[in-house]
C-alpha cells in the first residue's frame, strides 16, 4: 500500500454544471485546490485513477500530492461527494 499518494491532474478554465457533466462524461472528475493563500485551482483527474487511491483508507488522512502540468502542490482531502446509489 503507498503511502506518497500522487494524483495527476489538468487545470481547467471552465466552470458550471454544464461543464462538470462534460468532464465526468469524458472520464474525468472535476476538483477544486482551496487554500494555501492562493486563489483556488480548478483541476480535473481520471476518474479509474481516483477510485483506486480510494480503496484505501489512507487516502483520506494523508498528505496528498497534486501535479498540475510540471508544478506539484501537497493537499489534503477535505470533502468528497458521491453518488448515493453508485
């Protein structure tokens, strides 16, 4: 089990409803980078590659790292919305 989490992310200029569904449809899942006394960061990432840093518990309580192009950024996961029937 890894303990340096990495995700792999895209930056995205596009915000809304409209613009999230196109990215969960394309297999992506949309996120937000809050903090750090930045202005937030709109990302995407896959969606396969998410869930199986899910199926550990870990993943919840570390220290995450999100590389975004070439710059990396350490994170933490504060909120995470499902689906309630998937």
């Amino acid at each position: 089990m890894p303990e340096n989490f990495q995700i792999d992310a895209i930056a995205r200029d596009t915000q809304g409803k409209g613009a999230s569904r196109r990215l969960r449809h394309a297999g992506l899942v949309p996120g937000i980078i809050y903090g750090g006394g930045q202005a937030p960061e709109m990302i995407a990432t896959a969606h396969n590659k998410l869930l199986q840093h899910l199926e550990h518990e870990a993943f919840y309580s570390h220290i995450l790292t999100v590389k975004v192009g070439d710059a990396e950024q350490r994170v933490v996961l504060k909120d995470l919305q499902r689906h309630p029937a998937t």
